[in-house]
C-alpha cells in the first residue's frame, strides 16, 4: 500500500474506469457478461426475500398485540396498523441498500474465485503487469472476514431499523444511518481483495479502514448509487469489483491514472 494520498474524489474514478474497462477490454467484459447472467437472478430473488421475510415479521409484531373490544383497543389496532406501514415503507427502503451489500457479501462467499478473476484481470488491465491470483487459503480467509461483516451489517442494520418507530424524524435518520452502513460495508467488501494482496487480517483492515474513512465512504457511497438504479444494477454490481482493481493498483503506485 504505498499510496497514501488517494482522494475520495480518485476512489469514484476508480469505478467509472472498471466500468470502461469492463465494456472495452476483452478479458474483463467476458467475466462481466458472465457475471451479468448471474446478478439477474441471485439479485432479483434476494430482492423478494428481503422485502418478504420483512414484512412477515412486521405481521407477526402486530399479531402480538393483545385483542380486544372498546376504544382503548382500537386505538391500539390504530396505531399498530400505522405502525406496521412505515415498517413495511422502511423494509423496501432498507431493503434497496442492504441488497447490494448482501449480494456482495454473499457473492464474495459463494464466489470468491469469480470475483477474484475480475479484480484481479482490472487490476492487471491498468497496471499492465500480469499477476497471479489468490491461492486457496487467501481465499479462504476473505470469506472469512466477510462472514464476520455480514455478521455486524445484518446487527447494525436490523438495530437502525427501529428508528421508524419515532414519527417522520426516525425514518429520515434510518435512511441516512442505512446507506452510511451500506457505503461502509460496500467501501471495505471491494477492497477485501486488495487487503489480501497485502495479507491484512481483520483487526488490521479495520484499522486501514479507520485511517482511510473518507475514501471508503466514497468508494462504497458511489457503488451503493449505482446498485440503487434499477435494471443498472444487475451490472454495476460486477463492474464496481473491476473498479476496486483499478483503485487497488492506485493505491499501490501502479497506476497513474484511473
């Protein structure tokens, strides 16, 4: 990592030049199509699994509340009632951010050769140096670190939830305080890779991630965007891990630009 005056401002370059490469160069664009086909369906189930295991839940909260007759308890029903839809509101709000987390963090477990292939073919593009990829136990530990951050994500994520019980402001803090957890997790899951080339464990990419707040805030806010655009999505969500190749060559003083 010898770089280390990268501009949040180079980590969004980063990802408009993976996007580039992954339409112009030849080796990249044959994993994306690949990776394309995969998205479409993986990401399109996630989705309705997401929004409807949240909404059975917001159902089962309101089967909770004890039944009754009189004012007391239609009030009550009232309010459960109301309640229930700004859940439901904040399960498909949560539900846009957290979906391209998950799918990254998931693919990185399901898929880590794959995604691998394409960080690593990114970086070789920009830096024209070819380097060989990851052997069995790097792989193994970054599925490992990304079940521990799937882990914090899910318990952060489920804990902002609750936010939307307070009236109007909480629901405004909720999608705030989701899509900085999503560019959080989204930043440290596309340099997982580059942190393997270094052989970083856990508590050393935290302390990385810590020192570099900026840069993967903007990292992560700028692929978390593009993962919102409908349709869009199914390709960003590739093309955004050949960006985290350009900016790790950056990072390394490989590359000069992005």
């Amino acid at each position: 990592m010898k770089r280390t005056d990268v501009s949040p401002a180079e980590a969004l370059k980063a990802l408009f030049a993976g996007l580039r490469l992954s339409l112009s160069n030849p080796a990249v664009r044959k994993r994306i199509a690949i990776g394309l086909l995969l998205n479409s369906v993986v990401f399109a189930l996630m989705i309705w699994g997401l929004i409807s295991g949240s909404f059975w839940l917001v159902d089962e909260l309101i089967a909770l509340a004890p039944a009754g007759e009189g004012v007391w308890a239609e009030v009550l029903g009232g309010a459960l009632t109301s309640v229930g839809w700004l859940l439901r509101i904040a399960a498909v709000v949560g539900s846009l951010f957290a979906a391209p987390v998950l799918f990254n963090l998931g693919a990185s477990l399901l898929m880590p050769i794959f995604y691998e292939r394409i960080f690593m073919t990114a970086r070789s593009a920009t830096t024209s140096v070819e380097e060989s990829g990851f052997d069995a136990a790097a792989l193994a530990r970054i599925v490992a670190v990304e079940i521990r951050r799937m882990a914090r994500f899910l318990l952060l994520s489920a804990a902002a939830l609750t936010l939307n019980l307070i009236p109007v402001v909480g629901s405004g803090l909720y999608i705030v305080i989701q899509f900085l957890l999503a560019s959080s997790a989204m930043g440290w899951d596309l340099l997982s890779h580059h942190f393997e080339l270094h052989d970083l464990d856990y508590a050393q990419q935290k302390a990385w991630i810590r020192a570099n707040r900026p840069l993967v805030l903007a990292l992560g806010a700028g692929a978390t965007a593009l993962c919102a655009i409908p349709v869009l999505q199914l390709l960003f969500i590739t093309t955004n891990v050949a960006g985290a190749g350009v900016l790790s060559a950056r990072l390394d003083g490989l590359s000069s630009e992005a």
